[in-house]
C-alpha cells in the first residue's frame, strides 16, 4: 500500500517519554501486536434513552510506523452546544501539549462525555491488507467505523446524529452507513469534518493522543530491541527524511522489520527488494520436479511411460520404491505424513 502521493501534513513528533506526562487510559502496557478496544463508561448524567450525538475521526492513517487509531467522542445531543464551549478543534492543527490538554478537558468530563477508541495494530494492519481476498485500507477503516459505532448502541446509547471525517467519497459512504444505521436519523459524512464539527474534533483529540501514547511507549515485542533500537523516527511519514532514515538503518536483511512497521507499504517493499537477502524456501527448490496429478492414481491404459514413472516414484504404496528425502523445512517443524485417518 502506498500513501505517498497524497496531500499529507507530517507533523513533527517528539516520542522521547516525559517523566511526568500523564498516560491517557487508552494507551498500552504491553506489545501491541494484537488490535484492541478502550471505551469509557456511559457519561454519568446521560438518562435513559435520551437522544446523543456522536463523531468519527482517525489518527495515523498515513505513516509507515505505529497503528492506525479511530476514535469516536459523544454526548447528550441536547448539550451539543455545551461541548462546543469546552474548545475543540482539529488536532492536526494543535501542538501536542495542546491535544494532551484537551484529552485532560475530555477527561474531565466523565458527566457529560462518553469517547473510545480502536487501536490497529501494524501487524494486523499488513495482513489485512496482504491476504488473498483483497481488504484495501478504506474498508479497513469503514469497517472499523461500524464497529465503534455498533459497539456504542449496544451500550445502550441512543445515537440520533452521527458525523464522520470520510475516507474515500463521502456520499456513498453516507449511503453506506445510512443503510446499517436506519436508527441513527441524520448521518453526516464529509470532507475535513473534524475542522467543521466539534464533536469530530473531540474525536480526533482522542485518537491522535493515544496514537502518539502508544508509539511514545512502544514496547517491542523483538527481544534486545528496546535498550538498542532508535527510538528517532520522526513523524512516521513516508516521506519523511527522518523515517527513511530510520527505516534504513533498522532494517534486518534476512527478517526485515520490527513489529512497528507496516510491512505492507510500499516504502517497506521497495525497501526490502533492494537490500534484503533473497530467501529461497525449500517448496521453491522442488517446484519443477513436482509430479503430475494423475501420477497419484492408477496406470490406465493411455498412460505414458514418463506418467508411470512418476507414480512409481512417488507412491507412497510403491514397495521397492526408496524413500522421497523429504524437505527440510517439515523437518525442521516436526511434521509427519499421515495416511490412516
């Protein structure tokens, strides 16, 4: 996946850890090498099926490094105007003591906010977007969209407004939620929501904060790497000088990257083509001895001399036949072939 040659504010980034930052609750304590949910209780003023308003943003879609964070912020739909107040605004146009103090405000407000997030982890974000079925980085994110959303209204939240910074067009995207959410009685997905909404907004303040906790904190699951590995990655962008050189110079030839790297891009492809070993695994060696199908089953009196041989040779049932060396790799892994069922 390449994201490089869209239009992207790399924001500078310091991941260095301050002794006395304060850790929101949406961070993590161990490897992330698994996705996970944080969600906070329902606001403690919030009644009983009264009516809420709800906002989508993301954080980290762009980068090579960390996980991609969605975040969801909501309130009483009658005190929309009330969380307004509080000072919201895009958190790609907030310095980062900014955002943490605004995370602080959220926080504070246990009465009247409600906010979760999704955490996607590069590992999971890579084979996504690898597997054979196709599951580019836009379903990802609408699927991941519904499900914080779904996951709010069984909480018992009775959402009637719903507002979303888009990933792709906005209108079908709309149709599309429109059509899971016929509960939901206005459904607003538009193009830099988060700088025309404040409850997206708030959204985004949760998101971009924890994405930044969790790369500031990131602990790698490689053993040794954490006392040696550089920690100066900057921003995390493609196109940034300082994350090509750091991906450059923590790039192993033989395993390639660390778990914080999303393999899938196609910096990290370029990346390996060029200066990664060659890795030939032992199926490769054997592809163009590989028998026939029909060299399985019993001679037919079509059969060709070369097609029975490659029965004979094959066969596990063939009695004087010796052996076939079976390949390293399944002996190396403790495998048997089985025959009774």
């Amino acid at each position: 996946m390449s994201l490089e040659d869209e239009t992207i504010d790399m924001e500078e980034a310091d991941y260095s850890v301050s002794e006395t930052a304060t850790r929101p609750p949406s961070g993590t304590t161990t490897p992330l090498l698994k996705s996970y949910t944080y969600a906070t209780p329902l606001p403690t003023d919030l009644e009983q099926d009264q009516e809420c308003i709800l906002g989508v943003d993301e954080a980290g879609r762009g980068p090579v490094l960390g996980p991609m964070v969605y975040g969801i912020c909501y309130c009483p739909l009658s005190k929309k105007d009330e969380l307004a107040d509080l000072g919201f605004a895009d958190s790609k146009t907030l310095k980062e003591s900014e955002r943490d103090n605004l995370l602080d405000v959220i926080m504070s407000r246990p009465d009247l906010i409600g906010w979760s997030v999704r955490v996607l982890s590069p590992m999971d974000i890579s084979n996504s977007m690898l597997r054979k079925d196709k599951y580019n980085l836009n379903a990802l994110a609408h699927d991941t969209t519904i499900q914080l959303i779904r996951e709010t209204i069984a909480s018992g939240v009775n959402l009637k407004e719903v507002y979303v910074d888009t990933v792709g067009p906005p209108e079908s995207y709309q149709r599309k939620l429109e059509g899971l959410f016929p509960s939901v009685t206005k459904i607003v997905v538009a193009k830099k929501a988060d700088s025309k909404y404040p409850i997206v907004s708030a959204a985004s303040i949760c998101a971009k904060v924890t994405r930044d906790d969790v790369l500031r904190h990131w602990i790698f699951a490689e053993k040794e790497l954490d006392r040696t590995i550089s920690r100066e990655f900057g921003s995390g962008y493609p196109g940034d000088p300082k994350t090509k050189s750091w991906l450059k110079a923590n790039m192993d030839p033989i395993f390639g990257y660390p778990n914080i790297v999303r393999f899938s891009w196609a910096t990290c492809k370029t990346s390996l083509d060029e200066s990664a070993k060659t890795v030939r695994w032992p199926d490769d060696d054997e592809s163009n001895s590989q028998p026939r199908i029909t060299a399985l089953f019993g001679q037919s009196s079509t059969e060709t001399a070369d097609l029975a041989q490659q029965r004979k040779q094959y066969s596990t049932f063939a009695s004087n036949a010796a052996p076939r060396p079976r390949p390293q790799l399944l002996q190396d892994m403790a495998l048997k072939s089985v025959v009774d069922f």
